[in-house]
C-alpha cells in the first residue's frame, strides 16, 4: 500500500504544471478587458495609449512586487464594492518568503477576476465571453505593467485617487512589519514621532517612500537578498494613489527581510481609519524611515 501510494505521489509530482509569466500575462488581459467593459458601462472615455505611457516602467521587478500589485487591485476592488454599497471582503495575503513563487500571481488574477464577475452579478453588468489568448516571451515586468494599467483604471472608476486615510492604513502596516523586524533582532527602539510637516505634500511623502526602499535595499545586498532598484519610480506630479502604490512595494521588499529572520507572522490587512490626512501619513511615513535606519545588519551578531 505503502508503495502505491509513492508512486501515486511520484506521478503527481511529474505531472505539475509550472505556470509562466505568458499564462500569468494571458489572464492579466482578460482582466484588463473586463475593466475597460466597466469604463465602457459607465460611459467613462479613457485613452488606453496614454495610460500605456504613463504607467510604463523599465525597471526589473520580482514576482513579489508583480503580487504586491494585485493585492493593490485587490483593495481597489473592494473600494469599489464600498461605493456602491456591496460588502467589503479582505484580501488575502500570506507569510513572507524570500522568493515568491510566480504561480502564486497566477492565484491572484483569478481572484480578481472572480470578484470582478461578482460585481458585475451584483450590478446587473452583462457578463463578457472573453476567449484566452496566448501570449510568447512575456516577462514578470510585462505583468507589472498591465497590472499598473489596471490599478489606475480601478482609480477612475472609484472616481478620484485614492483616500488619505486608506494610505494612512497601509503605512500602518509596514510601521508594524518594521517594529516586528527590530524586536527580532533585538534593537531597542527609542524613536518618536515629529512634529507634522504642516506643508507636506503628496510627493514628500513618495520621496519618504523611495528613502525607506533604498534603506531596505541596502539590508537586502548586505545580507545577499534579491533587490530591486527603485529609482525609476521617481516622479514628480505625485498623487495620494501614488503614494498608496509605492507603500504596496515597500510592504513587498519588507516581507523579504521577515523571510531572511525567520519571522513567519503575516502582514495584517489594513485597519479603517477615518479621517485620517496626508499630514499624518507623511508624519508615519517619516517615523518609519527613522526606524528602519536603527537597523545596521540583519545578523543579531554584528549589532
């Protein structure tokens, strides 16, 4: 019995498809045709070359911040399904690790597209038939890419960037990703918050955003992590939305630090906060900076 079922496992194991970025790619379009059916339903004229221009990025990406990227759709979804009174759900996420697999990114697009389906049931929106097209030679950057194009459509269709206080909610969550990072290695942490930055404006708070991303990319080459450059993110018109995306990626690179120390507790989802204003998130942003930079190196040892 005990041979039948090795080989019943071996034969499994032969079996399993590893999903590529050209099937990952392939669902990404369907997705993007479904919003662009949203925008046509609700008589919203948008050009798809110009969002193509400004949305594009060169730079090379990790399935983690491909994945990162779909759970910012995610949210945005369920933006949606605030605004039209349909209940909330959370989004999935999981425990860190150093290297994402990249058929994970593949789960998520059928989530999408399954709360997109759901959306429409709801609203009464007639359902596309959309056949799969196959796709060659396309890259986790290519994924990126549409992904991007399709977060900033779920922009316009919940009528504005995003709020501050939803911005405010996800910087909480990497202030409590990187207070859990220091208390594993064991670093006292003395920092307070300043004072609000009473002029502060959205691209403050974004170039706040780039310092902590280059401080964890120092961790990362330091302790032989896949890193990612950031530069290219750089921008100058700055909205709350793009403040909201490059948190989405600070959470990302700060789960490879978690996976390197072992830490296996799974980012929270954000909490509702009301109210909340870009003074605060840039006062957040800045404390989490000034935390962060108490770490020197990932090994306890050399603290």
């Amino acid at each position: 019995m005990k041979i039948i079922i090795f080989i019943l496992l071996i034969s499994l194991s032969l079996f399993s498809k590893e999903i590529t970025s050209n099937e990952v790619y392939s669902q990404v379009m369907i997705i993007e045709e479904e919003v662009h059916s949203l925008l046509k339903y609700y008589g919203i004229k948008l050009s798809h070359d110009k969002l193509i221009k400004i949305t594009k990025i060169t730079t090379p990406l990790r399935p983690r911040n491909v994945w990162q990227r779909t759970y910012e759709i995610m949210i945005k979804i369920n933006i949606l399904r605030d605004r039209y009174n349909l209940p909330v759900i959370e989004p999935i996420n999981m425990t860190p690790v150093l290297n994402l697999n990249p058929d994970l990114v593949y789960e998520q697009t059928q989530r999408i597209l399954t709360e997109i389906k759901i959306f429409k049931l709801r609203r009464g929106i007639q359902e596309l038939v959309l056949k799969e097209k196959v796709f060659k030679a396309k890259t986790p950057l290519d994924v990126f890419n549409a992904l991007s194009r399709i977060s900033m459509i779920f922009d316009i269709l919940n009528k504005g960037v995003v709020a501050p206080s939803l911005v405010f909610g996800e910087n909480v969550r990497v202030y409590d990703d990187i207070t859990l990072i220091l208390q594993n290695l064991e670093l006292q942490d003395d920092t307070i918050p300043e004072e609000k930055m009473l002029n502060a404006t959205p691209a403050d708070t974004y170039s706040l955003g780039l310092d902590i991303l280059q401080k964890i990319k120092q961790l990362q080459i330091m302790s032989g992590i896949s890193f990612v450059d950031f530069s290219e993110f750089k921008k100058s018109k700055v909205t709350s939305s793009d403040v909201f995306g490059l948190t989405q990626m600070i959470i990302a690179e700060l789960q490879t630090i978690k996976a390197y120390l072992k830490i296996k507790t799974i980012t929270h989802a954000a909490i509702k906060y009301n109210k909340k204003t870009l003074l605060e998130t840039n006062q957040l942003m800045s404390w989490n900076l000034r935390k962060l930079n108490l770490i020197n190196s990932l090994n306890k040892k050399a603290e």
